[in-house]
C-alpha cells in the first residue's frame, strides 16, 4: 500500500487502556480484540494522543492548515474535515512474561505471526522471514544465543517447555527488534535473546492470565482507612509489551489550498520516536509508551 508507515508500541510502564467496568472479577479491565481476545490498543485512542503530542487542539487546528489537514477539525458544512492521517488498531506482537532463566521472556504465538505476517505484506513491507507452523504444545521455538534454556527446557511462569533452537524464530527477532529498537541497538540484541515462540494455545493462556491486576483503594481523609465502596482491581498491559499497527494517508482532506501531499504528513508526523502517555491512571505512572515509526 502507498504512502503507509507502521507504527510500534513499547509499553515503558504498565498501560491501562481500558473499556470501564467490567463483569468479572477484575472491576476496570483492559480492551481485549473481540475475536482472538488478545490485548488491544484503538486507533482511536492511539490517534486521541498522538494528536495531543503535536498539540492539534482545535484552536491550533483552525490555525494550522497542516494539523487541520492530519488530524480534521469539526465544524460547519464549509470546513468541517476528516483527518488525513488513519491508524489501525495496533494488535499484539509480543507479551513479557516471566521467566525462571533470564528474568522474563517476550512471547508470541505461530498465528501471532503469522497475522503479523499477512499485515506486514498487505501494507507492502518485502523480504519478510516465513510464516512459523503450529507447534507442539510441549515444545518453545527460541532465537540462536537465548538466554531462557535451562537444560533444555524453558520455564514461564508455572508453565515447562522443551527448548528448540529455530532459524524462523532467529529471523523474526532480528526483524521485530530491529524494528522497535534500532538495528545494532543493545536492546534489540537483548530482545533476541529473550523472544520466543509459543504453542498457540500456551500463548492464549499467557494472554489471559499474564497480565497485571492491581488492587486499589482510595484512603478517607478523615478516618484513614479505605473509603467505603473504594475498593477495586484494575488490569493493564505489563510493561515491555510490544504491538504494532499500520497508518496510511491516501490522500489529503480540507488542504485550503495549502501544498499539502500524503508523504509531507507522513514525514511531519510519523518520523521520529515519541514518549507517549496512552490510556488511564497517568498521575500513578501508567501508560508510558515508545511510539516507534517504521517506513514501508
């Protein structure tokens, strides 16, 4: 696809992008894909901040034909316009779980990537490893040089798998590494020694069950105990995840005029690495993320 940039996230700290109250037992839960039930970040609210990062407010939109042309504006018939710059959703690509070797892993799944596979060739990007196969639910595929192999086995959690070294999952980590963290970075060496490949339905587990729920109370000022009804869970993406969604910009909205062309919007906007703060709870330190751009 033309005029396409991928955009990466790296929670820094743990993300509550949330849906409000649940029905379980976890009161404010994160968003979860309808389908696969994995983590999700909207391109909405992915959009809701970036916007906000570039202060397009909508006085500085009605003054500033370029963040008018990105991001649209609301109004009238006469000048109302959609913004020019479109995100998809960003969906999982990798979730840190803990590990008995190495402190903890970052995992995917073989339809993980194979999904991560068929977005990366629709929006154009070339040269990409293989699709990995569906593997046994006793075996990891690991990257060459992991620091995760205790006498052959891998430990996750409560969860045991026999390690096998695979080229596949080697080639995927020196991409998505060099991806999130910059080719010949440090952190990209150390991701590819602590990805690994899971069996399916070990990583739907891991999905479930491995992300982090907080409990929280709000403390009576007068009496200093728990405010009554001030008691809940809240969950969040644990810090280290990794997801990844596509922008596109086909053409340009509401230009007045202006020289304004899709790769302009695309250099101006989605270039350069951003500290993000997506979702809730920012005053306890939530939701900081590396918004990282890649080109097609």
């Amino acid at each position: 696809m033309p005029n396409t940039r991928l955009y990466w996230l790296h929670t820094l700290s743990p993300t509550h992008v949330g849906i409000g109250r649940g029905v379980g037992y976890i009161d404010l839960p994160i968003d979860r894909d309808a389908v696969t039930n994995w983590p999700i970040v909207r391109g909405s609210g992915f959009k809701g901040v970036w916007a906000d990062y570039h202060k397009a407010n909508e006085e500085n939109r009605k003054k500033d034909p370029i963040l008018r042309a990105a991001f649209g504006i609301t109004g009238g018939e006469s000048e109302a316009n959609s913004g020019s710059l479109l995100p998809t959703d960003a969906k999982l690509v990798c979730l840190p779980v803990r590990s008995f070797r190495g402190t903890f892993a970052w995992t995917t799944s073989p339809l993980c990537l194979q999904m991560l596979h068929r977005t990366l060739s629709l929006a154009g990007v070339a040269n990409l490893p293989q699709a990995p196969q569906t593997l046994p639910e006793d075996k990891a595929h690991h990257a060459t040089g992991s620091m995760l192999v205790e006498e052959k086995h891998i430990y996750l959690e409560d969860l045991d798998f026999t390690a096998v070294e695979c080229h596949i999952a080697s080639a995927w980590a020196d991409k998505i590494g060099n991806w999130v963290f910059g080719k010949n970075d440090p952190w990209a060496m150390e991701f590819q020694k602590r990805f690994v490949v899971l069996p399916d339905l070990a990583f739907d587990f891991l999905c479930e069950t491995g992300t982090e729920v907080h409990t929280r109370v709000r403390i009576d000022d007068d009496l200093k105990t728990v405010a009554k009804g001030a008691l809940w869970t809240e969950e969040s993406l644990p810090a280290e995840t990794i997801l990844m969604g596509v922008i596109q910009c086909d053409r340009v909205f509401g230009k007045d005029g202006e020289d304004i062309t899709p790769d302009g919007l695309l250099d101006r906007f989605a270039k350069k690495t951003l500290t993000l703060q997506i979702g809730g709870k920012a005053t306890v330190g939530r939701g900081q993320v590396r918004c990282v751009f890649t080109e097609v």
